[in-house]
C-alpha cells in the first residue's frame, strides 16, 4: 500500500537552511533562515515567490509548529505563539534553551484511550505540551492554558514527552522514562552499546501517547510505552538520515538520496523514493514538501482514512499486520464517525488480534481483553484451551474485572463507558460475529440467555482459578460475598472444606445445607442462627426442635442486636404456638418488658400474654396474675372476658371468677362485678368496689337487699356509713330498712345525708339569691337601652 504519490518539483526565490516541521494556519509555510523565519503561501502545492510575514528573532529559530490558528515559534532563548493573520504576537515564554519536543495528543484518540485505560475522559480539547530543556532544568508547557505545569532541576543530555505525565530522558550514562507526577523512574535497556546510546548523534521522536522512538546514528528503533513498561518493537535499518517525520502511523525519514516510508507499528518498509539533495521536509493536510537549498518537491499522501477505508477491505482477521493496520488507522485517522462506532470497531479487531497472540502472550491479551470489555464468552473457552498449565491463574484478573462490569450491568442494563460509548446486554450475550466465532472451540457456547448465566460461567470459572492458585483466602472473600456460582459444583470444589462452604451456603440462602454441617456445634449453630432474618424464622425455630433445647431460646429471640429487633415477633409467636407452645409466654414477657411497642401492638401483645396466663392459672400463680391483670392499662378487656368465660364453661373456679372483675370493671360492667363478687362470697369486696364508684346508687341499694336478705347487718352498715349519696338515697334506704333495724346504728350515715341536705338548703338559698340579682340586672339594663334609645323623642312631647 504505497503512501507517497504524484511528486511535484518548483524551484525556490531565495536560499534557506531548514523548514519548521509543519505549514500554518492559512497555507503559510514556514523557510528558516537562521534567526528569521519567512511565510510563503502555498497555493495547489506550490510555493509563491511573494513573502507573506518575516519575523525576526534574538538567537537561532530552532522550529516551527501549528497549533489550531496559531503559529509556534522555539528560538534557542524563547517560545512564542504568533497570529500570522494578524502579524501579531499573543504569548512569549522565555528561557534558555538547548533542546525541546513539542507534543500533540487530538481528542479523537485521548477519548477512546482513557476508555480503554479506564478513565473517565475529561478532556473536549486536544492536548498541547512543549517539553523545553538547557543544562540544569527542565519545563513542560501547557500551550493551551500557557503555564508552565511542571518544572524540575534535572541535568539530561536530552528529553521527549512520551505521555502527558511521563518523558523520556537521557543522561550521559542512563536512558529513562520519568513520571512527573511521582517522580518515578523507569530505566530502559535497548541491548545497544553505551557508546552508542550515549552518542552525540543520538536523537528521539515521540510518536503518540504510547510509542516513540530512538535515532543512534543511522540506526531508528521504535518502543511501545504501557502499563509503565516499555517494550522494544522494531529496528530499522536505515542510510545517513537527516529528517525523520510522523505520518500517523508512519515514520518518514530523509536522507540524502531518498526518502524511506515506515509503518512504524510493524516495523516493515512501505515506499522508498528517490529524493537526493534535500535538506529539510514539512507536512501540509496530505502533502509532503521536500527542501533543497533551491527548490522544493512536493508529494501527495495518501490520507489515513484512505488508508483505513483500504485496509479494511483487504482484512484478513487471521493475520495480526492486517489486523495492527487496521487498528493503528482507526485509532489515529479523523474518520467522520462516532466513538461508539470507532470503539465497536476496534473491540472486534482487537478481540481478534488477541486470539492470534494467546498462543505468545497470555497475560499481555488479557490486559486487551479487559480494555476491551471482551465477553465471557469469548475470553473463557479460547483462554482454557490453550495448553498452558496458568491459563487459570492469568485469567484471574479479567474474571474479577469482568465479574464488577456485569455485576454492573445487571443492575442497570447498561455501561456508560463514556457520554458517547454506551454498551448493553447485547454486547456480551451472544457471538454472533463469524469473524471471531472461527477462533472459537467447538464446544464454546456462543450465546447466554441472560447476564445471570454470564455471571454463573465468570463466577465457576474464577472458583477454579483461586482453587488451582490454591488462593484460599481470596476464595473465602469472594464466596462470602454475593455471586452467582452453581452450588453443586462448588460443592465438589470444596468437599470437606466447612468453614467455606458455611459462608457460601449462607450468602446463596441454602441454610438447611450449612445448618446440617455445623449442628453438632451448638455455639457456632447459634452464630449461624442469629444472621438470620424474617425469611428464615421457621428454619431457626426448627433448630430448636431438632437440634437445640429451650434454654438456648434467648440466645437467638431475646438478645439486644439489631437482627434481633428486626424480628416480625408476631410471626414467631405464630410459630411457637405450633412448634414451641412452652416458650410463649417467655417470649411476650420478653417483648413487653424489652420493645418500644406501638400501643396496637402493645395491646395485641398484652392481650395475648394474659390470655396465655389464664390457661395456666392456678391457685398458686393467682396472686401474681391477678396483680399483673390488675396494674395493666394496655389489654382488650372484651377478649378477656370472652377466653375467661370458654375456661369458666369448661371448668369454673374462683380463681376464673376473681379475674374475670378485672376486665369487666374495665369495661364498666359495674354489676356485673358485683354479682360475681357476691357469689364468690366476697361481700366485702363488693362493697368497697361499689363505694369507689360515684352515681351508682343503684348498686348501693342492691347490696342493701342482699345484706338484709342474708342478716348481715354488719356489712350494711359498713356500707351506709361509708357512703355519701344524695338525699332521694336517704329516702330509699329508709324505705327499705325495717321497723326494728336500730336507726342508732346509722349515726354516721344519717349526719352524712343532713350534712348534705343542709348543703343543699344553702346551695339553693345562694342560687336563689344569685337569679334575682340577675334578674333585676337584666331589668335596668333593659330599662337604661331604652331610655337611651327613645328619651330624646320623650322629652319632646307637648
């Protein structure tokens, strides 16, 4: 594919040493002679004799850039950015300069390189740097903030950026790359003589983000900078060179008979043309201008995407320089397509040329595969198939990589790799490629139903990976964590391996499995039970029934820990009464005594434990039951009455009986009460609880009857003398005492009744006093309007 075309040869109108190495805004090219730089328009690749702009400098011009509408100048003493439409200067930097590199990374390729390195992109811009260096420093210059961003005392013969936040350095005895944000260092052995390393003649291009490239006298090799490694790919042989240019993907270096044409990311030499007597060279849009000290020739290039266009309609996804061509223009063409398509693109290419170097290099295409988000499906089968006894142990951080990613994916459907680069389930479920499924075992599935059975595959996989590392603590986390392995098959994996498998089975919900290799261990059971939730209380309450007594009941139900208040108590008391009847009433003391209760289901709670005290009643647990009945403001009292009544139904007793008062008189069932405490034969009861009440007279007249009906006259007149009823009372008991009853007996209560009709003589007196005084108020205030309304009509009436 040849890349140099239709050379055009035109004579120049003055001498010149040297050309900068790229044309300017507008077409302006830019002749260096000396310290002046000249601009010359260029007009259908020809070169007008009319100077357009001539700036004059202090010191040698040493090269000459264009940076978006501006020009950059590097003299030996200064940096200047210059607007050569207007003749102008918009920034000046000075500083003693001995040699420089001007680097340029395009958005294009930053943004689809920060995916594959997993950064968010942050940049909308291309990047602008200029490395600048004398004897005892060096400076980096952002040329689109213009500031100085980094700047260090270091003594380097020489200096290239390789990457925003790296150079590459020489010193007398050393070559090295240097992180300018840690200061690391990373030395570099190229298998080359010190002598000539270390030559004078020595020079570096960098080439992209991730390659550069090494002159030693007539010799040029190409390294590949990643992952803070840096890897020699080429050497080429070369003649006595005195330009090298980067074309995108390739390197074009001029030497005093010809011009070589290099794919510098394969090494193999593309075009050579004669081209004798040049001096210097510059690139304009596609064309390359070659100089003599009297006249140019000018060659048309080939775009990269033409190159790409063709490329890609002579791929071959078997052959890795087809597939790195591809790859190398997709990456550095300006193709008008979107990131999500550049990016769709280079995964395919990129899974392919993988697949041919499993065989090489497994860990180094795994490192792709990741970038790349390569499905499973792909990864997997083509990884374990190779015979190498770590493909487990290399495919370990892809599977926890990819475990995260769909992980991910599973919960939101989508992977925003970037605000253009979005992928979706259907990037990872199904290879429906034929390109890629011919690198495929036979047997590898090409298709997933869902990204839970991706999942399933990943997580198995990544077992066995941790098991043949023997990695058992890595193993342990990861099963204790939430996953999608087949418990059969880690079941197998892990025979005899309880402690494991323990924390598998509880993270997988299978708690009957882990129950069953840890019950003959009571403490650690009771452990196990405590993780526990709602989901699993009949399971835990089984524990009891097969494998724990009751005395370990509050170990697990009636401890203070938030899985223990996180309990639906209702459901367990539901439980219980099924499974463990005995233990009831333990757990509502517990509840009562322990829980901030809602007051509904405070009163459930109580009502339910007093219902439970009424089936155990007995003469010895009365007292107690009685009291707690008694002092208790939160139960339903007609619930009560009703299991008090089925008990009395079935077998009465004066326990029954007793307690039945409590709800009743809650209820205000005054009679009632009295009834019951009169046939218990708990008279004296009857009458204090009438004599609490107020305005039931009736109930005072009722216990008169019966008292006289039974002769007891002694409770009779504890009653009528503790009570402080009306008058029409005093009438009805003297009513129904008996001529014969001696009234004598009733001193108390008969004071009692005339204290209080005196009190109600008095009463109605002052009533009777306060309504006339109302009365004749309500008169003269009645007079006095009237007056005020009509006297004036009145007095003038003849």
């Amino acid at each position: 594919m040849s890349l140099i075309q239709d050379g055009q040869r035109r004579h120049l109108s003055r001498a010149i040493t040297s050309v900068g190495s790229t044309v300017v805004s507008e077409g302006l090219i830019p002749l260096i002679n000396s310290n002046s730089v000249s601009f010359h328009r260029i007009v259908q690749d020809n070169i007008q004799v009319k100077e357009q702009l001539q700036l004059n400098y202090s010191s040698p011009v040493l090269d000459v850039f264009s940076i978006g509408d501006l020009t950059l100048v590097v003299t030996k003493s200064l940096v200047t950015l210059v607007d050569t439409k207007k003749s102008s200067t918009t920034f000046e930097f000075e500083a003693p300069i001995e040699t420089f590199d001007y680097w340029h990374c395009s958005t294009n390729y930053k943004v689809i390189r920060d995916i594959l390195e997993g950064i968010t992109s942050q940049s909308s811009a291309d990047v602008h740097l200029l490395l600048l260096r004398n004897s005892n420093s060096i400076s980096l210059l952002d040329l689109v903030s213009l500031k100085v961003t980094h700047e260090l005392q270091l003594q380097i013969k020489d200096a290239i950026i390789v990457k925003e936040s790296h150079i590459l350095a020489r010193t007398s005895s050393q070559l090295y790359l240097l992180n300018l944000n840690t200061s690391f260092k990373h030395f570099i052995h190229i298998n080359l003589k010190p002598s000539k390393i270390f030559s004078p003649t020595i020079h570096m291009v960098s080439v992209n983000d991730e390659h550069f490239i090494v002159k030693v006298n007539d010799q040029v090799y190409v390294f590949h900078f990643a992952n803070n490694k840096v890897n020699l790919l080429h050497k080429l042989k070369t003649i006595p060179s005195t330009k090298l240019l980067v074309w995108y993907t390739h390197l074009l270096i001029l030497n005093n008979s010809t011009i070589q044409c290099y794919d510098i990311f394969n090494g193999s030499l593309v075009q050579e043309i004669d081209a004798s007597y040049f001096i210097s060279a510059t690139l304009y849009k596609n064309t390359l201008i070659l100089f003599s000290k009297e006249f140019s020739l000018s060659f048309h290039l080939k775009s990269p995407d033409s190159q790409l266009q063709e490329a890609l309609s002579q791929l071959n996804h078997h052959n890795e320089h087809s597939l790195q061509t591809a790859i190398n223009l997709i990456l550095n063409s300006s193709i008008d397509a979107s990131f999500q398509s550049k990016f769709e693109s280079l995964q395919k290419l990129t899974t392919c040329q993988g697949l041919i170097q499993l065989d090489q290099d497994i860990p180094s295409v795994i490192s792709k595969f990741i970038g790349f988000f390569v499905s499973p499906l792909i990864v997997i089968p083509t990884v374990l198939s190779k015979d190498n006894p770590k493909s487990l142990e290399y495919l370990i951080p892809y599977l926890t990589d990819i475990h995260r990613k769909l992980t991910f994916l599973e919960r939101t459907s989508q992977l925003n790799l970037d605000s253009d680069i979005v992928l979706t389930t259907d990037n990872f479920l199904s290879i429906e490629d034929e390109d890629i499924q011919s690198f495929l075992p036979p047997e590898a599935p090409t298709f997933a139903k869902n990204v839970q059975e991706l999942l399933t595959l990943v997580d198995d996989t990544l077992v066995d990976a941790y098991l043949a590392t023997n990695n058992m603590y890595l193993l342990e986390s990861f099963l204790r964590r939430p996953n999608h392995c087949t418990i059969e098959k880690v079941e197998k994996r892990l025979a005899g391996n309880t402690d494991t498998l323990v924390e598998f089975y509880f993270n997988k919900g299978s708690h009957a499995k882990s129950i069953a290799l840890i019950h003959n261990n009571k403490e650690r059971l009771i452990r196990y039970l405590t993780k526990l939730g709602n989901d699993e209380l009949s399971t835990i309450l089984q524990c009891f029934t097969d494998y724990l007594s009751d005395d370990d009941f509050p170990k697990v139900f009636m401890v203070d820990s938030t899985q223990c208040d996180s309990y639906d108590f209702f459901r367990v008391l539901d439980l219980l009464k099924s499974s463990k009847p005995q233990l009831v009433t333990k757990y509502l003391e517990y509840l009562i005594g322990m829980k901030n209760l809602k007051p509904k289901d405070s009163e459930k709670l109580h009502t339910i434990l007093i219902s439970n005290y009424i089936l155990d009643l007995n003469e010895e647990n009365f007292e107690k039951i009685y009291k707690f009945v008694a002092a208790n403001k939160f139960y339903n009292p007609s619930t009560i009455v009703l299991e008090i009544k089925s008990r009395i139904d079935k077998k009465p007793s004066y326990q029954l009986f007793k307690l039945e008062t409590l709800p009743l008189a809650k209820l205000q069932e005054h009679e009632k009460v009295v009834d019951i405490l009169i046939s218990i034969k708990e008279p004296e009861e009857a009458v204090e609880y009438v004599l609490k009440l107020h305005g039931h007279q009736n109930l005072i007249l009722k216990l008169l009857r019966i008292f006289l009906e039974q002769d007891s006259q002694t409770l009779l007149l504890q009653l009528l003398n503790s009570t402080s009823g009306d008058t029409s009372l005093f009438l009805d008991v003297l009513e129904l005492l008996p001529d014969e009853f001696p009234i004598q007996e009733l001193n108390r209560f008969v004071s009692t009744q005339l204290v209080n009709l005196t009190n109600k003589a008095e009463d109605t007196t002052l009533k009777m006093n306060l309504l006339t005084s109302l009365k004749n108020k309500s008169e003269y205030t009645l007079w006095h309007d009237v007056l005020a309304k009509h006297g004036n009509q009145m007095y003038r009436m003849p």
